[in-house]
C-alpha cells in the first residue's frame, strides 16, 4: 500500500470513528474533549456532528485554520502533561466523548504519551462515554467498541465503564 493509500485509509478511518461516536454518546451527559488540534480538521467535524455539545481544545501550538479556531474560553493551552490533571476543575463537569489525536512521528515518545494520557483521560469521562483515539490505549474499564467498516487497529474507540472502581 503507498503512503498515500494507507493516509486516505487512516482519515476515513477516523472520520468513521468520530461519526460513529457522535451516535453512541446521544444519552450520554457532558462536553467533548479534542486532545490534539493541530490543523483543526477534527476539531472542526465534531463540531459539526456534535453541534449541541461544548468541545474543550487542549493543545501546546495553536495553529489551525483560520476557521478552526475554538473560542478562548474553551481553550486549555499547554502540555498535556502540564495540564490534563487540573482540567476537571476548570472545565467543571465529566465528559461524554474524548478524542486523542497526539501522535506525531516519533512512535516511542507517542505511545508514552498516550500511556500517560489514558488514565489521567479516564478522570476526566462520563460513565459510558467514549473515548476515541489514533493511538491504542489502555485503562481499567474501558472496553474497545469494534469500528464500523474499519480494520481492527486502524483507529481506537473505547467505552468507558464500571464507575463503581473508583
Ligand atoms: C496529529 S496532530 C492533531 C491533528 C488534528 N486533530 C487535526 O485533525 O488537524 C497532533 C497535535 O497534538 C499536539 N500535541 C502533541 N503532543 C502534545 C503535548 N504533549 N501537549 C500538547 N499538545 C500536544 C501537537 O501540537 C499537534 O498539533
């Protein structure tokens, strides 16, 4: 498969999942979370499919689209690392639906991340959110939702459960 070939499969990937979340999460309680804003793509789809939903950004660089750009008021500007353990407070209620979208060319240091984003991520969700992510992720109580029409391991989604182990 060319490189461009296995790209067009990881958007449309992606763009399943997040679709596909947007259905499962209409009784679930709570705003979204975009971990990753980059270019906005995403950003910009869920707010088009969750339209009634707040979406909170976390980013380090804030360089969308122009059109892209979430409100200020929404944003949580920094590292993850620095930030994803106060975000609770400061965004006031759990979430219905996290989408992590943190990787970047280096696979070691990404799947460090994304190791030390789940369980903090999982602080941070409603019970029977989802969290959706480009990266595998693992943390007590999740449990992985097959993706319609997308080969396993392409892209991740995870229902988050079982409150009560907290
Ligand atoms: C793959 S891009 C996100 C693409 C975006 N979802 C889109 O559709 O345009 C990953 C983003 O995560 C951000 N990022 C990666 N590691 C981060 C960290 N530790 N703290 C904050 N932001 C981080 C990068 O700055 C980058 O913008």
């Amino acid at each position: 498969m060319s490189r461009l070939d296995s790209f067009i499969r990881r958007l449309e990937a992606q763009r399943a999942c997040l679709n596909q979340a947007a259905r499962l999460i209409a009784t679930v309680p709570g705003p979204i979370l975009e971990f990753g804003l980059g270019n906005g793509r995403t950003y910009d789809h869920l707010r088009a499919i969750m339209a009634d939903r707040e979406i909170w950004v976390f980013e380090r660089t804030i360089a969308p689209h122009p059109d892209c750009m979430p409100p200020e008021d929404r944003l949580i500007l920094g590292d993850f690392r620095d930030t994803v353990d106060d975000a609770l407070q400061r965004i006031g209620t759990t979430a219905a639906f996290a989408h992590l979208d943190v990787g970047s060319g280096f696979v070691q240091e990404t799947r460090a991340l994304a190791a030390f984003l789940a369980p903090r991520v999982d602080r941070l969700m409603s019970e029977g959110g989802l969290v959706a992510s480009d990266q595998p992720l693992s943390a007590p109580g999740w449990d992985p939702v097959p993706i319609k029409g997308v080969e396993p391991r392409r892209y991740h989604l995870y229902r988050v459960t079982r409150r009560a182990r907290r």
